[in-house]
C-alpha cells in the first residue's frame, strides 16, 4: 500500500479542489485552451529542471512510494502528474476565490 502514496496526496489535492469547478462554476475546465496555456510553460520548465535533478542525484523520490513507472528511466510518472494536479488545484482556488468575491476576470466582453 505504500506504492500508492504519492499517488494518495494527489487524489487527495484533486479532489480537494475539483469540487470547486462544480459547486461555485469556475468554468475553468471549460476554458480548456486558456487551462492548457497557463499549465504548458511552468510545467515544461520544472519537469525539465526535476529530470535534472533526479539525473544528476541533486534530489531524489523515494521509489518505495511510487508505483514504479519512470519515464525516461528518471522521473516518476506520480511527478509528472504533480506538475499537473497541483497547478491544476491552485488555478481551480483562485477561480473559485475570484467568482465568490465577484472579482472581474478581465476578458469580459462589456456591455454598452
């Protein structure tokens, strides 16, 4: 059951926040493209920079709390999710904050 740790906290981050795209329409998920821009670069960068620093031993996962699938022989998949869930969590929250306080997004058309 310890393989599945990592997996555990990022079930457990999504589905704290997925809620949210439900219960206060965020409408986040349904912005697909602007979703895929905001995640593309960041997680281009620090997946690049954690193959680094696995390959270079700078830090390291341990492998008795994933399931045991690398990619490149490096990385975790459970990392390459993270880079995904966790920015994915943090966009869903400040939506969510941003539609509750009624804070304008800034690509509303307006109205005459």
């Amino acid at each position: 059951m310890e393989r599945f740790t990592y997996l555990a906290i990022l079930a457990f981050i999504f589905v704290g926040s997925a809620w949210l795209e439900i219960a206060l329409r965020t409408r986040v998920l349904r912005r697909w493209k602007r979703l895929l821009l905001s995640l593309a670069a960041p997680f281009a960068i620090f997946v690049a920079w954690d193959i680094w620093a696995l390959a270079t031993g700078h830090w390291s996962i341990d492998p008795a709390r994933t399931i045991g699938l690398d990619l490149f022989d490096v990385i975790p998949i459970e990392e390459i999710v993270f880079f995904v869930v966790v920015p994915l969590a943090a966009i869903l929250s400040l939506e969510a904050v941003r539609s509750v306080r009624g804070w304008p997004l800034g690509d509303e058309e307006s109205t005459p």
